[in-house]
C-alpha cells in the first residue's frame, strides 16, 4: 500500500512541477537551481522517474507553486482515494 501512496504521490508532482516550470518559462536547470538539487535529479522528478525529498517539496511550494494549497487538496484526494481501496 506505501508504494501505491508513493506512486500518487510521483504522478501528481511531475505534473504539477512540469505544469509550472513550462508556465514560468523556466529550464530544468533553472528549477533545479531554486530546488537545491542538482539538474539530472531534476530531471528525473520532471518525467516522473523519481519523487523528491521533503526538503525539495517544500522548496517547491514555497517558491513556485502558484497555488499550494490546490496541490495539496489534490494530493489528499488521491490519497484518500487509496485509502478508501483499502477499507
């Protein structure tokens, strides 16, 4: 079940990170820059390879998500979702 959370969790932030970085006219680099992680990390969260850390996320709604509080009502649905697979 921790994987299927995970798995929500990865689709719903490379959307969200690619969405704004192509919004924001930004380069991977340049999103990698303001996240603290080096662009082939980047990279990889962006094609939905990899989940960031905690830190990343957070860096992430602080400073370029356009509406935080959407992503994480969006996040609680998906995992609300599992949740109810389960029950």
């Amino acid at each position: 079940m921790k994987e299927d959370y995970r798995a929500a969790l990865k689709k719903t932030l490379c959307t969200w990170m690619g969405i704004t970085r192509l919004s924001m006219n930004m380069t991977q680099e340049m999103m990698a820059e303001i996240l603290l992680i080096d662009v082939r990390s980047y990279a990889d969260i962006d094609r939905g390879i990899s989940l960031c850390g905690t830190l990343t996320f957070v860096l992430f709604l602080v400073y370029l998500c356009p509406e935080p509080a959407t992503l994480l009502n969006e996040i609680k649905i998906n995992f609300d979702q599992i949740r109810n697979m389960v029950d």
